[in-house]
C-alpha cells in the first residue's frame, strides 16, 4: 500500500484500495492529493452539506464530498456555475441567492450537518452562514473572508472563518523563512488538496 491509499499492482500502476466500508477510493485519489484527512471524514457516516457558491473551491469541495458518498446541494445564482460540477456530480443543485431563506431551504439546509459559503463576496458569505448558524441551527458552519480584520471580527464573534489572504501570507513567509512549501509536500492539513483551488 501506498502512503496516499492506494495500492500499486506488480507493474506499478496505481489502483483503489478499499476503505473498510467495502467501497473504494477513487483511482486518482493520489493525483488529486487526497491523504490522511481526507481517509477520516470517509469513515464518517454520510452527512448533509450545503454549500453556497459554485466556484473553483465550491465546486471542488462539492464533487469531493459527493464522491466521498455525502449528500452534498450547492446553490450558486448563476446556472453555468454548474458546469464545474460535472456531468457525472450527483448532488443537488439550486439556483438562488444564499441569503434567501427560501433557496437554503430548497437545498435541504434544516437538514444539514455541515454548511460552508464560498462565493466571491465577503458580505454574501458572512450573512450566508450568519443565516446558517443562528437561523437554521446548522451544526458546522464555516465561511470565507478574504479581508483579515474582518475575518477576526467575525471569528471573535463566533463564526468559523478562513481567510485564504493570511493563510496564503502565512505559506509564503514560511517558504522565504525555511524553505519549506507545506501546500507542495501535503503537509497543509494532512492533505494537498486543501492548498490548491
């Protein structure tokens, strides 16, 4: 077995190992840096996730969690959005505004577990999980805030944020300080692809 999961046959070509729970990771589990953070939430039983915005990290996160075999809705104002999903995504998609009660309840949001806005806009997502968190009672709500000072606010105020800005910063100081690229050698959270998209 390899370290990323997969198993390589006697001429060295990689191939889905099972998980445990009889079902396989994908073949290019390896090519798209699935490790060890991604193998834990696989053991979890499969859990309701909404999320609003269908960008790079939306739509990443989205088929990500779907092949994972998590019910996954994404709502995106624009339809060709939809696009980055794949034909083959076999979650729920909604058309709509996610500040709009009415569209999050179309995505099954009083059912979910977990919830996470990733559109463009700082304000959509904050009022997105704001929604979330205090209307809705979902249980893990994350956003992201791409201004630092209000991302801390926020936080401080008891919103789970990201801020790509400082966590970029923070990456490119640690390279020019020790040479050391955590988003290159997977050790971003235990997995690579978490630093990319």
């Amino acid at each position: 077995m390899l370290l990323d999961g997969t198993c390589a046959n006697a001429t060295g070509v990689a191939h889905a190992m099972p998980r445990g729970d009889g079902a396989a990771m994908p073949r290019d589990a390896a090519a798209r840096g699935w490790g060890p953070a991604t193998e834990r939430l696989r053991r979890m039983h499969a859990v309701n996730v909404v999320i609003v915005g269908c960008g790079r990290v939306g739509s990443t996160l989205a088929r990500r969690l779907a092949e994972e075999g998590h019910r996954v809705a994404v709502v995106d104002e624009n339809v060709s959005a939809f696009g980055r999903l794949g034909e083959d995504f076999q979650g729920q998609m909604v058309v709509g505004s996610g500040i709009d009660e009415e569209v999050l309840r179309r995505a099954g949001i009083e059912q979910a577990d977990c919830f996470a806005s990733v559109t463009n806009g700082d304000n959509r997502n904050i009022m997105a999980a704001q929604i979330a968190q205090q209307v809705f009672k979902v249980h893990r709500v994350i956003t992201r805030i791409y201004d630092p000072i209000r991302a801390e606010v926020y936080r401080e105020l008891g919103l789970e944020t990201i801020c790509p800005t400082t966590i970029g910063a923070s990456l490119l100081h640690e390279f020019f300080s020790t040479g050391h690229n955590r988003a290159q050698t997977g050790a971003l959270a235990g997995d690579r692809a978490s630093a990319q998209g």
